[in-house]
C-alpha cells in the first residue's frame, strides 16, 4: 500500500509541474536536429565511397530494437545478420545509390522475407545516419560504418 502511495504521490508532483511520465522518455533524433548541430546530407559520389567495401551497423530503420551488421562489397552485393525481439537471421542481396544520393538494398533474409528501400545519408563530425527521408521531423538511425 505505501508503494502505491509512493507512485500516487509522484504523479501528482509531475502533474503540478506539468509533465507526464510518458514526456521523461527520451526522443529519437531526427533530420532536423542533427542538422542544427552540422549535419549535411551526402550526394551520390559520397554515399557511393562511404558505403563501397564498408561494414555498416546500427538500428533498423522502422525497427530500433533490430540490430544488424552487414558488408557492403565493392561489386554492389551484400551479406550480413540480424538480431532482435522477433530473431535472428542472415540476410544476402545488393545494395545500390540512386541518382538522388540514397542507399538503396534488395535483400532476402534467411526467413526469405524481403527487405528493400532506400534511405538518405547525412555526416555530421565523422559520424553518418539514415533516414527514410530528409524531411525535418523524420527519425535518424546513427550508422557505425568501417573499412
């Protein structure tokens, strides 16, 4: 009972104050704020020799609790694995850049389920994101990318 009491007792002081508790999470980061802090969006040329013979890993975009690891080899094909709360798998495909400077993939995962899109890349300070668009309010998945 007094824990109750307790939890009452907080969201009444976060009422008088004027938040909720759902206001504490953290927000994801999105296009517009990482490009308040620098962030550029990469044309083709850049995207093309960031991601050619790269490991990129991060977050699934659409899917932050997906983690995959994947290399993206020279000759446009690709192979690597993901983990997350609905499993884990390989996936194997080709990657591309469009005219408009998106990476784009074809994939199929070891559940042969397809994965496909194309995101915008941005650079700020050395370290790269993707999105699905370069529109402002649009989550930002930061990438961790290797040579």
């Amino acid at each position: 009972m007094a824990t109750i009491s307790r939890i009452v007792g907080v969201i009444s002081i976060l009422s008088a104050i004027g938040m909720s508790a759902c206001a504490m999470a953290p927000s994801a980061a999105t296009v517009g704020d990482i490009q308040k802090q620098g962030a550029i969006k990469l044309g083709r040329p850049e995207v093309v020799a960031l991601y050619s013979g790269a490991t990129v890993s991060g977050a699934q975009v659409g899917r932050p609790n997906t983690r995959f690891r994947l290399a993206f080899k020279k000759d446009g094909s690709a192979t690597g694995s993901y983990s997350g709360p609905g499993g884990q798998g390989t996936v194997n495909g080709i990657w591309t850049v469009n005219d408009a400077g998106q990476i784009c993939i074809d994939f199929v995962n070891s559940n042969a389920g397809k994965v496909q899109g194309c995101n915008v890349v941005f650079s700020q300070g050395g370290r790269f994101y993707d999105a699905r668009t370069d529109a402002v309010a649009d989550v930002v998945y930061e990438r961790e990318i290797t040579k």
